[in-house]
C-alpha cells in the first residue's frame, strides 16, 4: 500500500517534480496500522453515495460553507464541488487554478487567502 501511495500520489498534484521533495512527509503518516484504517476510510468516503450524503447534510446546517477545489483535480473532478455549490445554500465556490486534488500543496497562498477572506466576511 504505502509502495502505491508513492507511486500516485505525485499524480494527484499540478507539480509531480516539486512533490518528489515532500513525498515522504505525505506518505509516512500512513505508514502503520492506524494511519491505514484511517486511508481506507478515506477511500470509502470517495464513493458518490458518500458526497450525496455530504451534501444532504451540509444543506440542513444553514450556515455558510466554503468550497475550495483544485480546477485539475482527477481524483473527484471540478463537477462535483459545483454540485456541491448548486446544494449548498449559502455555499461559496473557490476553482484554484492550475492546481490538482493536493490543492495545499500546489496553491497554499491562494486557500489561506481564501480561507482568510471568507472569514473576515463572515
């Protein structure tokens, strides 16, 4: 398992070349029991009755939701978080340019910068 995260975790970024540096960090946390009970639940979550379940949910908190996507995620692709947009009352859609399903990775200054306005406009 941990062989495979290696193997596709640089897939799921904009800048495989960049992520080579930090691999290890990405990987190590899964490297025992628990942190693989906690990756294959993270996995099961990837299901679509999942984020329908998500968005049932989240449409009942009545409270604002902010949505940040990477617009070349291949893991769970732009579709569903304007999915989520469309379900989510009060919803706010953020599209990272260029950046993958590790959107930390690949834009961290862009989701702080969203991060930081959605809440100050709170």
């Amino acid at each position: 398992m941990i062989n495979d995260l290696r193997a596709t975790l640089p897939h799921a970024t904009a800048n495989p070349k960049d992520f080579a540096n930090v691999l290890n960090s990405y990987v190590e946390p899964w490297n025992n029991e628990l942190g693989k009970e906690i990756l294959f639940q993270h996995v099961r979550n990837l299901v679509p009755y999942y984020l329908n379940s998500v968005s049932s949910d989240l449409r009942t908190l009545g409270r604002p939701t902010l949505i940040i996507w990477g617009e070349k995620d291949e893991q769970i692709p732009v579709k569903y978080a304007e999915r989520l947009h469309r379900e989510i009352p009060q919803s706010e859609l953020i599209i990272l340019p260029g950046a993958g399903h590790l959107s930390l990775f690949d834009a961290p200054d862009a989701i702080a910068s969203a991060l930081k306005n959605f809440i100050t406009n709170r």
